[in-house]
C-alpha cells in the first residue's frame, strides 16, 4: 500500500528527475538512431540526421547516454 511518505518520495525523485535532460552534441553525432531506440517516453527524433531531444517530454532517465556510443549525448539540468 502506497502511504503518504511514499507518495511524497516519489513526487521529489520525479521532481529531481524532471530538472535532467538530455542533451545531443550534434557534431558528435553520427545519426545512428540507437538512442530513439531505447528512450522510454519517445523523446528523441531524428532532424536532418541527428538526434534532438524535447526537453518536455524528456524524463532524464539517462538510457540514451548509455546507449550513445560516440558519447554524445550529456544530461544537464
Ligand atoms: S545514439 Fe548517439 S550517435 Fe546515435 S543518433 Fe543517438 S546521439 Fe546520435
Ligand atoms: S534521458 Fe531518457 S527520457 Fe530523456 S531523451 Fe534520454 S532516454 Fe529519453
């Protein structure tokens, strides 16, 4: 059962999560589409060959900086 503290938690971590997003270094990247592929809230698309990000819908879970291997996504708040 989800008490009160619990909720309150879960509203400061999404809160915390909210102010992380992801951002692309578009010289870095090569357009492979490996980072659209894992985002779990389909925030990434693709623009002439490179991935961008919508801060509005990013949740900054941080999946695509792993996935990205020319290591050009970077979270910042
Ligand atoms: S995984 Fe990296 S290189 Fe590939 S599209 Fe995403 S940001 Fe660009
Ligand atoms: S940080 Fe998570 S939610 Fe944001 S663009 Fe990357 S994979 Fe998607």
């Amino acid at each position: 059962m989800i008490n009160s503290k619990t909720e309150k938690a879960f509203a400061i971590t999404k809160e915390r999560m909210k102010k992380m997003i992801a951002i692309v270094d578009k010289v870095r990247c090569s357009g492979c589409g490996d980072c659209m592929m894992v985002c779990p809230v389909d925030a990434i698309t693709m623009a002439l060959g490179k991935a961008e990000v919508d801060p509005d819908e990013c949740i900054g879970c941080g999946a695509c900086v792993d996935e990205c291997r020319r290591g050009a996504i970077s979270m910042r708040d």
